[in-house]
C-alpha cells in the first residue's frame, strides 16, 4: 500500500476564499474535486467563510483520491466559550472539523487593526485546541520601498517566540502582490523565505518543523516558477483558488515540482 509522505514534507496549497462563496457554488465546486487525481505529494487545503466551513468538511468527506483539509480565515481571540457576540473559538472551529487557521492574515490587521498581541492569543488558542496555526506575514510596499522589509517580518514573525509547539507553518505575502495581478520576483521570494527559515530556527529551535507558503497573485501560470524556488514550500492562494480549473492546475504544479 502507498504510505503517503508527512503533511510536514509536503507542498501545501491552501485555497483562501475570502469574503466569497454561497452553498450552491460551493458544493458545485466541491463535486469537481470528488474526481481530482492523486496528489499525494500536496497537502491540500481550502479556507472558506466561517459559516460555510461544516458544509465544506462534510463535502470533503466524498472527496475520493485526496484529502481536502478544511482552513478557517481566522479565529477569536477569545478562547472557549463567553459574552463575545459575533466571535468563534478554536474549540468551535475544531468542534466542526477544522484542521487550519489562518493567523494574522494581513486584510485582517489593514481592515480590523490586528497586531502581533492578538495574533499570539489566536495562535495559542489555536494550538491549545490540537489544530494546525498557518500565520500570515508580509510587508507593505511603502515598507519595502524603505528598504526596511526584513525588520517588518522579523517584527512580525516574533509572534513565535516561545510557542508551545514544533510544528511551525508561515504565510509570506507581501501586501503589495495580494489580488494586484503583481507577483514578487523570483529574487524577492528567494531571499525573503530564507530569511523567514532562519529566524523560525532562531526563534524556535533547530528541532522545528517548517513550511513557509507564498502567498500574492499565485496562479496557474506562475505556479511552477514559485514551487521551484528554494524555501517555497507550498502557496496561500487568493482569486486563483475560486475556479476549479486554476486551483487544481496550481495544485499539479506542486505535485510535479
Ligand atoms: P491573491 O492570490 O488573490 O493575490 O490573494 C493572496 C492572498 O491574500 C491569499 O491569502
């Protein structure tokens, strides 16, 4: 029988819906992949709205050649249970069969002023919970204009310090080429996802696992040029991961990397 290799070696590409989807489509969408091929060199993922997440996990479980990991956008800082009106915790998030929450994604720190401290508490919420943390960095363009890109996601990537886990899974998207059609330059994602593995080893420990996705305008043609860059281990896919034919394109991509 074929062992398939650990979530931690493979290529990730995770599907980031945004504020987009209705059932109808959704589970239009969802039948197509019943019949995608084998990818089992990917660990595959979609993040859809929160309120369509059950409905999301329970059409994965027909899902026949691989297995669809169900995201979620993002989580409460709240843990448990409490008077926080419109706000999910960790524990509902995994009650319904969420494997991974993205952290900190960098709409939510433009449109809801989140910062390093609340990221944290959602990271600790989400581990203490036995869920899987995707943390989402990246720098604004007048950041990199400055030259000061590097100190932006070190600040960031501080979030990490003294977490309780050794599993470590990070988003790099720069702000400037998310939904602009303006993909960072080979050079650019080199340098910044080595960068970004050096300061997970300094500030974790070097007996940590590690995936660094891309994230900003990945799409089915830009794929394979990503997939091949060193420290690029997956991407965080935005508008390409709304059309079938483009996100199981990207996904063939990262199987044949
Ligand atoms: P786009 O792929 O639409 O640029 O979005 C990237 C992103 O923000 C994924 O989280």
């Amino acid at each position: 029988m074929y062992h398939q290799i650990g979530m931690w070696d493979q290529k990730w590409v995770i599907g980031n819906w945004k504020m987009n989807g209705r059932l109808q489509n959704n589970n239009a969408l969802m039948h197509r992949f019943r019949i995608l091929p084998t990818a089992e060199r990917v660990l595959i993922g979609l993040a859809a709205p929160t309120v369509y997440l059950l409905q999301l996990h329970n059409a994965m479980q027909i899902v026949l050649n691989n297995r669809i990991l169900t995201c979620a956008q993002d989580v409460s800082r709240f843990p448990n249970n409490g008077a926080y009106t419109g706000e999910v915790s960790a524990e509902m998030l995994a009650d319904t069969g969420t494997d991974i929450v993205l952290i900190g994604h960098s709409e939510r720190s433009l449109y809801f002023g989140e910062k390093n401290e609340i990221q944290r508490r959602k990271m600790e919420n989400v581990l203490n919970v036995g869920l899987i943390p995707l943390l989402c960095v990246g720098e604004s363009l007048e950041e990199r204009e400055a030259g000061k890109e590097h100190e932006v996601i070190a600040h960031q990537l501080s979030v990490l310090q003294g977490l309780d886990t050794k599993n470590i899974a990070v988003a790099y998207e720069p702000v400037w080429a998310i939904g602009t059609g303006k993909v960072a330059t080979v050079e650019q994602i080199a340098d910044m996802h080595a960068f970004i593995y050096k300061e997970i080893l300094s500030l974790c420990g070097s007996d940590v696992k590690i995936r660094v996705l891309y994230g900003g305008s990945v799409k089915a043609d830009n794929a394979a040029d990503i997939f091949a860059v060193p420290y690029v281990d997956g991407a965080l896919v935005g508008g390409a991961s709304l059309s079938y034919d483009s996100f199981t394109a990207i996904i063939s991509a990262a199987q044949n990397a």
